[in-house]
C-alpha cells in the first residue's frame, strides 16, 4: 500500500479492497462449489450456523446479545456466531479480517456504503440481486424504500441490501429564541440569515443582555466523508463538494464548480459577523451539543429522529426551554441529504448464501417477531409492557416501553440495530411505535419527506489513492477561505498547486471510465 495514502472511513474501502484482496476483481472470489442447497421438495436448506461481524450497532455483549442471540436461535433454529469488535476499531477488523484469508471470513458482514462499494469492486461480496428480485420481500408488496434499496446497485446489482433508510440530519431552532426575537420560522435563506442576526446582536435567550449569543455551531465547516455538508446546509444549499453526477449521468466534481465557491462566501459572509461560532473549525459534535445545552447558540443542524428527543430532553435538564422547531429545508436548500445506509453483505465464502439471505437479511423486515428482535430487542431484556417505574417514567400493564440500558443506566433503550422511523417496510403490528416520542417522529416524518439520498461513489483505483488527500486538501481550503479570508481565486490557485486539480481530474476520468464500462455490459 502506498505509505502516502491516508486511511480515513472516506476511502480506505477501496484501498484495502485493491490491496488487502490482491485486485481478484469481481470473479476472483466465488461462493463454494458442489454444495447441496435445497431439499427434495425444493426448500432451502438452513445452514446449522451462521457467523456475523457486525459494528456496535447490534446490541453489544454488555447490552445484553447475548439474551439477543437466543431469541434469535429460537426464532430460526440455527446457530448464530457474532464477531463484534470495538466500533472505534471497527474498519480496522474488517481490513484484518478480508486479508487473512477466505476461510477466516464470516458468512456475512455490516459495511458502510463506502466499504461496500469497495469490497464489491474486489470480488468479495455475494451477488444477491436474482435472490433479491425473486424473493418474498420483494413480492410481498410491503416495500416502501425500493429507492433506497436501488441506490445500493453497482452497475446495477446488488451485493448487500439495506433494512433501513440512511437518515441524516435536519435543522433545530429553539422555539423560545424566535419568541423572544418575535420571528417567524424561515423559509428562504434571506429569512434564515435575518433570524442568524437577531440570534447573535439581539436578547434571544431573554437573559438582558444583547449580543452575548451566536447563532449556530457546528461540527467542522465540511465534512470527512459524505454528505460533507449535512451540520451546515443553508449556506451549501444545492453545491456540493465531491464527486456526483450531472443530468446527462456524467460524473464531475462540484468542489469545482461556481455553486461551491458562491457557497464558501456565504459561509464566510456569517462567520466573519458572529453568527457562526468561532471554534467551528475544532468542534466535535460532543462540543456542539453542549453549547446548545448551555444555551450559548440557538440553531444546530443534527439528525433527525431519536436525537430531537434527545436534544429537547438535555434541554429541559438543563431547565431550558424545550420546544424545538425541526426546520422543513428553505427555498434555496430544496432538501436536506440523506446518507447511504449501511447494508447486509454476504461474502463469498458463504457455503449457504440463498438461506443466510432469506434467514438472516430477509427476515430482519418480517413485519412479527424477527423485526420486532432487531428493531428493539429482547422482550424483559431491552423492552417490556408490564406495569412499573422505569427510570423515573411510569407505565400501564400492556403499554410498551424502554427498560433501563445496561450500557448508559438512567437512560432508557429506545431501539436496536433497526430504527423504526426509518423502516423500508410497511409494518403494521410495529409493537412499540407508539412509545416513539412526538419530537422524534416529527423530526423523521418533516426529514422523509424533505430530503434526497445521498449519491453512492463507486471505488476506483484513483479514488483510493487520491482520495483521502484529496479531501484533507477541500477541508484545509474551505478553511482559508471561510475562517483566514482569503480570496476564493486565491485559495483555488493554491488547491491547483498542491494538486487538487490533478487528483480530481484523475478521479473524475475513472469514474467515468467506470461508467461507460458498465454501461456497455
């Protein structure tokens, strides 16, 4: 591997796919041979194991899998083997995993769409799109995100399926601040930077005192990794600062393009009057939460869904005011992003691919018991509907809720791998949608129907070497612009001469390249 290219999430998918696998290419690899997998009357035959590597968003050993494992064995009959390791480190595994050898490998795996993308690329991953289109799910007329489903192809098929929406996130504005500045909710970005203003030179938290506040913080000014925009979309609106495709299907990168730029000098136009937070460009997400815990700003671009509850909830601790007002996106804006998801790969080592697919993936999406396991657990373990005080909150015989986590005590569970305001499925018998809080499923339900998904950027060659340096150098330029001031020619001349154009041209030719390979398939 090239000791210059930086591993980050962003792209190392392709780079250890193309190194770790030896470029095999999609039929370098291919699922065991000679093994019986249907019955004499025509039934898969269920395989007697099942071995998973999954992130921490399965339920962990100390988050009770174990009780998760046996529900699950009791429902299908087989056994089931998790490879779980730290999700801090969870890439690293997967890397060591796919390099030791085809043997080593699980029957099937959780990757990013990054990875995703790279290690079927490589061969690795188990063509499921016959199985798919044959199957009971997509027959069962249950579906109701084919579009997310259909942005996992590559070339058109399939090597791993989704069983949610990505999700992403959408704008919060406290309802107290625009009360106290007596405006309405924006709905044009003119409004918007109005409301900015009156949040940063007026009394918005009622305090006395005029211009000890900010507007909005943030994470970072762009993003590592797709959508890079997602905490800061007003100021982006439709630019954007990778690769994605025209009209025509032709790939470009907007990073280039005179939207982007337009965009950095909006950026910049509110930063330099204080209605961004001036450690934007060191923030962690922690840090940006506790400031609009602390009441220091007002506006905060987070996910939508389980985290407006928590917002409004660390609010009303905090003896704030907790109303919130998620954002529909303003004029200009037009959507918010939604990320790729993750998906459910089958390697291809797997001896009985057909039935981890319709035992394993299938039936995360059964709309009964196996749903019910992924999206919220172990009845008594994670969730229960006896009548008790839990956590302080007080429920009736028969109504669901929450038990105390065993990972984060004073908290209570409110999902599993599955979140159940992002489902892909009608589920009509979903047991615990009603202890969804309004402010989550408000959120989700304004950000369904406000948003676009996110483009999935195929792996190429180029896009694992360049890529991560490529990205550092975006980064370190919207920075220049944005926080030092200089001049967008200026700093563009300065992406040229540290070769930002050569890499994006170089990516860009592969990806078309790509493109017009596929397409003559």
């Amino acid at each position: 591997m090239n000791k210059r290219v930086r591993c980050t999430a962003a792209f190392a998918a392709a780079v250890m796919a193309a190194s770790l696998l030896g470029g095999c290419g999609q039929n370098g690899v291919t699922a065991p041979e000679n093994v019986e997998k249907y019955t004499a009357d025509g039934e898969l035959i269920k395989p007697e194991k099942i071995t998973v590597m999954a992130d921490g968003t399965v339920f962990t050993k100390r988050n009770g899998r174990d009780a998760f494992e046996a529900r699950w064995e009791e429902l299908t009959g087989i056994d089931i083997e998790f490879i779980q390791p730290d999700h801090s480190a969870y890439y690293d595994v997967v890397g060591q995993t796919f390099a030791s050898g085809v043997k080593n490998w699980p029957d099937v795996i959780l990757l990013s769409s990054t990875y995703y993308s790279g290690y079927a690329e490589e061969g690795a991953l188990w063509d499921l799109t016959e199985t798919y289109e044959n199957s009971d799910l997509k027959k069962s007329g249950r579906l109701t995100g084919e579009d997310v489903i259909d942005g996992m192809r590559i070339g058109g098929r399939l090597y791993g399926l989704p069983v949610n929406r990505g999700g992403g996130c959408i704008t919060y504005v406290k309802k107290k601040w625009l009360d106290n500045c007596n405006l309405e909710v924006p709905t044009n970005y003119d409004e918007y930077m109005n409301m900015l203003k009156a949040f940063t030179e007026g009394d918005p938290d009622g305090n006395g005192v005029n211009g000890d506040t900010y507007a909005l913080s943030a994470a970072g000014f762009m993003g590592e990794e797709s959508p890079y925009t997602n905490y800061l979309p007003e100021f982006y609106q439709e630019s954007y600062p990778s690769f994605t495709k025209d009209e025509n299907g032709v790939w470009y990168d907007g990073f280039m393009e005179q939207e982007f730029k337009d965009s950095l000098l909006r950026l910049r136009d509110a930063y330099v009057n204080g209605y961004v937070d001036k450690e934007t460009l060191t923030n962690g997400t922690s840090d940006v939460r506790n400031k609009f815990y602390e009441d220091r700003c007002g506006v905060f671009t987070y996910w939508s869904g389980t985290w407006a509850e928590n917002l409004r909830s660390n609010l009303a601790k905090n003896g704030l005011d907790d109303e919130l007002v998620p954002l529909p996106p303003i004029k200009e804006l037009g959507n918010y992003i939604e990320r790729t998801p993750a998906v459910w790969c089958i390697t291809n080592s797997c001896k009985y691919p057909e039935a981890v697919y319709k035992y394993f993936i299938e039936s995360m999406m059964d709309g009964g018991d196996m749903q019910t396991l992924w999206t919220y657990g172990v009845e008594g373990v994670h969730w229960s509907v006896q009548a008790e005080t839990v956590c302080g909150n007080t429920y009736e015989q028969g109504q669901f809720h929450g038990l105390e986590s065993m990972d984060k005590p004073g908290t209570q569970y409110t999902k599993g791998h599955m979140d159940p305001t992002l489902s892909i499925v009608e589920w009509e018998n979903d047991p615990g949608i009603d202890s969804v809080a309004p402010a989550a499923k408000r959120s989700q339900e304004i950000f369904n129907e406000n948003c676009k998904q996110s483009l999935m950027v195929p792996s190429t060659t180029e896009m694992a070497t360049y890529n991560g340096d490529l990205t550092t150098l975006k980064r370190s330029i919207v920075a220049d612009v944005v926080v030092q001031g200089m001049p967008v020619e200026e700093a563009y001349q300065r992406f040229e001469k540290e070769h930002g154009v050569k890499w994006s041209n170089m990516i860009v030719d592969s990806l078309n390249r790509l493109a017009e390979a596929e397409s003559s398939r």
